[in-house]
C-alpha cells in the first residue's frame, strides 16, 4: 500500500505545486510557475472587477467550492499509486431532489450517483480515456462509513453500484470503485442537476446533431433529428434520457452521455474562454459554486491548475468506454461485470495504455442501438 512516505518526500512538498499526482506522478512546480499560474486566472479577473477587487474576486471564487477530505476517510487501505505522471479522477453526477433539484422529483432523503465515471488522463496530458459505470452494475461492496455518521454499513456481496453514494456518500464511492478497479482515484469531482444546468447555460449552450428524434416525457426532452444549440435544461434532458430513444436501458443512456461529453468539450474548446475575461469570470464562479470535490482539489489554484493541465486534450483524444458488463439473468434490470473483460481495462488504465478493444467485444454496453443517435 502506498502511504505519504513511498519516495522519501513529504506529502507537503509533493502537493505544494498543486493538483495532487502522489507518488513520483508530477515534477514539484517552482516558485515562479506557481505565480504564473495563480495570475493567469486573477488576471482575467482584475479586468472584470478592476485591481481593488481583486482579493474579493479570488476569494469569492474559493469559497464557493465544496471540499470532501476523501485521504482522511479512507485512510491508508487502499490501491498502490502508479507513479507514471497519469491521474485517475471519479467523476460523478448526483441524482439529490434537496434544494434547487426538488423540480426533479420528491426529497427521498437520501441521493445516488446517477453518473459515474473514471476519467484517467495519461502521463503526457494530452490524451484520456473515460470509462462509464453503469448505475445498475451488481458489485461487491466495501465497508463504509455511513454519510449520516450513525457508524459503520456491512459490506455486501450483491449491492448496485450506485447505492454505495447513498450508503456513505463520496467517500463510500471512491472507496467501491477502487476496490472494484484496483486503481487509486487521484480525484473526486460531483456535480448536481442544478449545478451542470448552470455550467451549460453560462458557456452558452452545446450543439449537438441528432440523426433520430428524442422525445422522453421522464427527461421533459422532446427534439426532432437534426441540429440543436441545447441549452442547461435540454442538456440535462439529454443525459437523463433513457425512453426517448433505442431500447430504453441505462447502457443506452450512457452512450448519449458519452457523445454529450464530447461536443461539450468541443465548445469549451471553441469559445476562447482566456481572450474573454468576462466569461472566464462568469464560467469560473458558475463551475466553482456547482461542483463538489476532494480536499485536494477545493481551491481556485487546483481547479485552475487541473483546467491549464486539460486544456490540450480535445474530443477526438478521448476513448470512450463503458465498463463490460452483461445483463444478470437473475433480473434484467441489473448487469454484471465480465471480469476477465474488465481486468484487461484496468490493466490499461494501470500501465496508462488505450483500453483495447477485445475488452469491450460482445459487452451489452457496445449492442444498444444509441450509437450514432448524437453527433
């Protein structure tokens, strides 16, 4: 197991440079390009707000975000760290009906991970593979604490994946995905509803081409085929679908998120976010206040720091995968992972290799018929 004293350098030093990459994963940034990096994102600021405000611009912006100290929970029992510069992030989109999510559906008191994805970012940072687990995959679940602090949940033998969020919050689902990847997540990033509605609308939509029509009443999206500017609600709509379109299942659901996640980097690319200070204010105080993530990453300089490491890598270095999984013949509802299949994506994502496509051959993730349906 790895722990803060692997290499003979201090946790201190390692994460001073910002993002954290443990391990020997990332050089220590210098003095001077720490500076560079901070004034890049103030700088853009100060236009906005002018230089007497510039104080209150960046901490306006810090205390936004919300952190969960991920370290802390999970301790020390977990995945070795694989120290080739790569970074392994969870990224997931809560399903809470509480405060601005209430139009969704009833408060049940309780949320899960509606989303999940492992975003693994290679050593040289231009290119990443994501790979999507569906909510509904049957897995063996860790111990966690419970979110309420009531104390500790059993693990269990058949839990879905997307309970283990609602059993014990961020913490519970790192925890579950490492112990069914045997990857170490670096980071953790969560964004609600309301929250990707927002991001949507300040970037000013995403356009997308559907070469089918879409209409799902569940979702409230309803689009002919062709070109659509789509805005937060109808984005949201989009990524939710599962009726509207091909058989109706959650891996088909997926697809659309993959193809979504692509034209939504596409226009992130394509605005020029640096040359419109403006909207790099706009955008960077939306995403700050909408996300969650782990300690380590809840400042404006990690998050700016991530941002400046992921702006080289477009839509077309990124593979897509879902995790291989057939349907549980006990209940049609609910898949199960192929393990043999699924080794061979870890152990890609472990020697930061593309994930090869034998891995994915005869998945029910790659015979829904979603594919092509957005462009």
């Amino acid at each position: 197991m790895a722990d803060d004293s692997t290499d003979g350098v201090s946790a201190a030093s390692r994460r001073a440079g910002g993002i954290r990459a443990s391990g020997r994963r990332r050089k220590p940034r210098t003095r001077r390009q720490r500076a560079v990096r901070v004034t890049a994102w103030t700088a853009a600021a100060a236009v906005v707000l002018g230089g007497s405000s510039l104080g209150f611009v960046y901490f306006k912006l810090n205390g936004n975000i919300s952190g969960v100290d991920i370290n802390a929970a999970l301790g020390t029992d977990r995945p070795v760290d694989v120290p080739n510069g790569s970074m392994d992030i969870l990224v997931l989109g809560s399903d809470s009906r509480s405060g601005d999510n209430a139009e969704y559906g009833a408060d049940q008191g309780g949320q899960r991970s509606d989303t999940a994805m492992i975003v693994h970012v290679n050593e040289k940072h231009d290119a990443a593979s994501v790979v999507s687990i569906p909510r509904d995959t049957i897995v063996q679940r860790p111990a966690c604490e419970k979110d309420d602090d009531s104390g500790q949940q059993a693990p269990a033998q058949k839990a879905m994946f997307n309970s283990a969020y609602e059993v014990g919050g961020p913490a519970c689902a790192v925890k579950t995905v490492e112990s069914l990847s045997g990857v170490r997540m670096d980071h953790y990033v969560e964004v609600d509803f309301s929250g990707f509605k927002k991001l949507i609308d300040t970037l000013g939509g995403v356009e997308i081409t559907t070469t089918k029509k879409i209409k799902d009443k569940d979702s409230r999206l309803d689009l002919p085929a062709g070109t659509h500017r789509l805005d937060g609600e109808q984005s949201l709509g989009l990524v939710r679908t599962r009726h509207g379109v091909g058989d109706g299942s959650d891996l088909g659901r997926i697809q659309l998120q993959q193809a979504f996640i692509k034209a939504l980097m596409d226009q992130v690319n394509s605005i020029g976010l640096f040359s419109n200070p403006k909207r790099l204010y706009d955008l960077a105080d939306t995403a700050t206040a909408s996300v969650t993530t782990d300690s380590e990453l809840d400042s404006v300089n990690e998050l700016a720091g991530m941002a400046q490491m992921l702006k080289g890598v477009k839509s077309d270095d990124i593979q897509m995968t879902t995790l291989p999984v057939e349907y549980d013949p006990a209940d049609p509802n609910r898949v199960i992972p192929l393990e043999e299949k699924t080794e061979q994506v870890w152990a890609a994502l472990k020697k930061d290799r593309n994930i090869p496509k034998s891995a994915t051959k005869d998945s029910a993730g790659d015979q829904t018929d979603i594919g092509g349906v957005v462009k």
